[in-house]
C-alpha cells in the first residue's frame, strides 16, 4: 500500500523537516511500499499539482 505524507503549513515558519517526519513516522523502515512526503501549503496551494502527478503515477504502476 503507498504511503503519501502531506506536510501541510510549509508557509510557516516552525514547519516540521523532511527529515523529522521519516523519523517521526518510521518511513525510513518502510522498503516494500512506495511512500513520499511532499510539503504544501492548502492556502496557498502550493505543490498541489506534485500531489496529483504522485497519486496517478502511483496508481499506474499499481494497475500495470
């Protein structure tokens, strides 16, 4: 099962790392299921289209 992390408030200053959300999440245990972490900001809408290519993608090599 893919894993996709939303790190959400990435126009913030006291956002959480890349680095600190593998550790805190374990993601760096992860081997057999494709997983990612893409910072956005749903305010400004930053990113949301990495989100969308992530999840098709995602879903073409499941299907295929």
């Amino acid at each position: 099962m893919p894993i996709l992390v939303l790190a959400n408030k990435v126009d913030k200053e006291d956002k959480m790392s890349e680095i600190d959300i593998v550790k805190g999440m374990n993601l760096d245990y992860i081997v057999d299921n494709p997983w990612a972490i893409i910072p956005i900001s749903a305010t400004l809408g930053t990113n949301m289209d990495q989100v969308v290519e992530w999840l098709l993608k995602t879903a073409q090599e499941l299907d295929g």
